[in-house]
C-alpha cells in the first residue's frame, strides 16, 4: 500500500470543544495541520502553544540601524559642509538626534514590514485546496493529516468530541 497522507477537517460549533480537540490531537498519533476560526479567538491561540514570532525583532534591527544611519548621515553632512553657525561646534548632537530619531522610524516600519513578510509566508495558497466556507460563518475547523490505514480512527476521534467530519479528496505523498 502506498504510503499517503489523507487530510480531515473537525468542524465544532463551540471554542471549548475546538481547545479540547486542539489538545487531544497534539497529544495522539495524528499530526495536526492548523485551525480555521470565524473570529479572533484568545483562547484557542493560547490551546495551539504557538511560538513568539520574530518580527519584533526585525523592526529592532531596522529601528538600530535607522539611528545610526541617521546619525552618521547628519554628521557626514556637518563635517562635509562645514557651516559654523554663530560659533557653535560643527558636530552637535542634540540637533543631530532628532536626524536620529526621525531616521529610526522610518527603517523600524521598514524592518517591521520586511519582517511581516518574510516571516509570515504571505501569501501561502497551499491551504486553500484543505477550506471550509462554514469556518468564515458559524463553525471552526481543525485540520489533521493521517495515514491512509488510520482514517477511520481519525474520523472517529473527531467524532467523538462533537465535530462534523469534512474529508478532503485529494491525497499528497508523504
């Protein structure tokens, strides 16, 4: 028999039911996949156990970046330029740092963006083929992959837990 993964989709009307369903398949044989929700759930976020994401530290190292090139630009400029100013030192660093300041905005949004899209994978369309449209309405969808010899069991543990069962067609290698 072919080795093959087969996707099933658990369709819950409830967030406590998609929680315990979240819990028990990280806990079992089954790999799950992700969970489709019609709404920003706290609770379900907190039931995945996902890892802090790293695009914070993006906007850091472009917000660092930003006011040392901010800074070495304006004082590039004062010492290329030479304008002394009623006998005020050429280098002066309370003005420059507002060049700073304004410089470190800009390449934390640039950071932050950069990070937004390298880390989050937008857009992935591998998912769409594994959709209900009830997880944009009423329901939530927890998604789980098996092999072909474990469907049954896989049906039955989302079954018995109070979902609906959505079998996808199409099957993947694994």
């Amino acid at each position: 028999m072919m080795n093959s993964q087969r996707y099933i989709m658990g369709l819950f009307k409830t967030e406590d039911q998609v929680i315990s369903a979240v819990k028990d398949l990280k806990a079992s044989e089954y790999q799950f996949e992700r969970v489709n929700i019609p709404f920003p759930s706290h609770k379900i976020l907190d039931a995945l156990e996902l890892k802090k994401s790293r695009v914070g530290w993006f906007t850091l190292m472009g917000g660092l970046f930003g006011f040392c090139a901010g800074m070495s630009l304006a004082i590039y400029t004062a010492l290329e330029w030479r304008l002394i100013v009623s006998g005020k030192p050429i280098i002066a660093i309370v003005p420059f740092i507002i060049v700073g300041f304004e410089a470190t905005i800009l390449f934390a949004v640039f950071g932050n963006v950069i990070g937004l899209l390298t880390q989050t994978r937008i857009p992935s369309f591998r998912w769409l083929k594994y959709y209900d449209a009830r997880c944009s309405g009423d329901h939530f969808g927890v998604l789980a992959s098996c092999k072909t010899e474990h469907l049954p069991d896989l049906k039955d543990f989302f079954q018995n837990r109070g979902g609906k069962i959505k079998e996808f067609d199409s099957v993947e290698s694994a």
